[in-house]
C-alpha cells in the first residue's frame, strides 16, 4: 500500500498513541492530536522519532474545523485516514449529572467528531477518497446501569457514522465505526463522576454496584489494546485477519463486546417480533 496521510485525534494516550504508532510503523504519514502535544510526545517520542507530527488540538474549542484544516494543508493538502478517538467516560446516575457536565459529555464526544469531520470533509469530497474511522464503545450499542451519559453520546456517534455511510458513498468514502468492549487501556482508570456524588437512595442498587465495578475494573478488563489497535489497522487497511473483507460499517472488539451485541440483537428481534401485528395494524384503511 502506498503511504497514506492519517490523523488521529487523542492520540496522546490508549488507542490513540497505538494506532498512531501502528500507522507510522505501516508507512504512513500521521498527524498526531493531542490537548498537550508537548507532553504527549514526552510520553510517546516514537510518534516523532518514526515521522509522525503533533498538533494541537483540543477538539472541544469551536476552531477546531478550522485547525484541522489548516494542519491538512500544511501537510501536502491531502488526508486519506482520521480517526476520531478523542473523548472520555462520564459514569453515574443520569439523575445526578448537571446539565453542565452532560453538554461537556457531548461536547468532546459529539460536537468534537463533527467539528473535524467538518474540517477534512471537503478535502475527502474533493478527492472523492477518504476513511473516517469513529471509534465508538460497546456502550454505543448496549447502554448500561450508571452509562446513561456516556451511551447517549456513543449512540449519538453511531448515528452519525450511519448516515454519513449513506450520504458519503457517491464520494467513495467510506465509514466505520469502531465498538469496542474492555481493554487494558488508561480510558477506564480515567473516568468522570457527578460533582454531585450519587444520590443515597441509589446506595445498594444496580447502580452504585456497576460503579464499584468501574472503579475497580482497571487492569482486569479481558482486551489487549495491542491486539485491538493490530485488528483495526487490518480492517482499516484491507490486510490481515481483514482482507478480501467487505467494508462493513462496524467493527466490534472483544470477548466481552462480542456477545453483548449478540444477545442485544436477539432481545431486538424478540420485541419486534412480538410487536408485529400491532406495528402493522396502523396503515390507512383502503380507501
């Protein structure tokens, strides 16, 4: 494959730093994001030391269509990769987030994927080529106990990566969306609570036990990152495990993701099953 010009936002950390380091490694060109690029490439100087270059971004800001644009340009005027891996986890009752934090919520993993989608669409539609690559969660397909806020978002990230695969086909540029379950990353460890701490009445419910989970699970989820970040490239790229593949829309990972998606699909097809003869019962009467 010839070498491609990649960016990739949150990269200073998880699968951000993996899959920039992984690009780099395969030929390609990337422009790494990050809030702190300075620290990002003190943590993480193989990004520099293998050619990739950081910008920084915070995806969060309103110029943020326009940074990403003008770091494109600066860089040949091209782009065939961005990942979209910026953004974070707010945890809790839906009860107890302010409106505040769930505008933030939405902010970083809403608005911030538009925002840089908005930067390089025209310069995809204008080569009539291009990736955009979402990387979602298992939670943007399943929504749990305590992830009201952070499933709405992911929801929202799917939503928008099925209508972009529609509306972006006669450009040839394809989406994916990448729905990951638990993997050995710093995401888990780095999760947001309420300001306003869980309301009692929600002590010793599903709840508060599924936040003890959270709080505990960091170092024990079942995925390696490194497995993770490999299969996306391959799915990305048309290689490996991944080759001769169609380009669907989704790409779930892990062993916990896997079967959570299933199991939902069969709870989907039970209801709609037994909604049938109601949902078809509502056309007009022949006239």
């Amino acid at each position: 494959m010839s070498p491609q010009v990649w960016l990739i936002t949150g990269a200073s950390s998880g699968f951000g730093a993996l899959l920039a380091e992984g690009a780099l490694k395969a030929g390609h060109h990337v422009i790494a994001t990050a809030r702190n690029p300075t620290k990002a490439a003190q943590d993480y100087p193989q990004i520099v030391s293998l050619g990739g270059k950081w910008l920084q971004l915070d995806v969060t800001e309103t110029d943020t269509k326009e940074k990403v644009e003008k770091a494109v340009m600066e860089n040949g005027g091209y782009i065939d990769v961005v990942i979209n891996n910026a953004g974070y986890g707010l945890l809790g009752s839906i009860e107890d987030i302010s409106g505040e934090e769930l505008h933030t919520q939405f902010n970083a993993n809403v608005y911030g994927v538009i925002r840089v989608i908005k930067g390089v669409l025209p310069l995809m539609r204008g080569q009539r080529s291009g990736t955009i690559v979402n990387i979602s969660s298992i939670a943007g397909f399943v929504a749990g106990p305590s992830t009201a806020a952070y499933s709405m978002s992911k929801f929202a990230v799917e939503a928008l990566a099925e209508s972009l695969s529609a509306e972006l086909s006669a450009f040839n540029i394809r989406v994916l969306v990448v729905e990951p379950g638990a993997f050995r990353t710093s995401f888990i460890g780095s999760h947001k609570l309420p300001a306003a701490g869980l309301n009692k009445d929600y002590e010793d419910t599903i709840l508060a036990r599924t936040i003890h989970i959270w709080d505990t699970l960091a170092g024990k989820q079942p995925g390696d990152p490194v497995k993770a970040v490999s299969r996306m490239l391959e799915v990305i790229q048309g290689t490996g495990l991944a080759a001769g593949t169609p380009h669907f829309l989704r790409l779930p990972l892990g062993t916990d993701c896997f079967p959570r998606m299933q199991a939902k699909l069969q709870l989907v097809q039970q209801n709609l099953d037994a909604m049938k003869e109601i949902s078809l019962s509502t056309a007009v009467d022949s006239e």
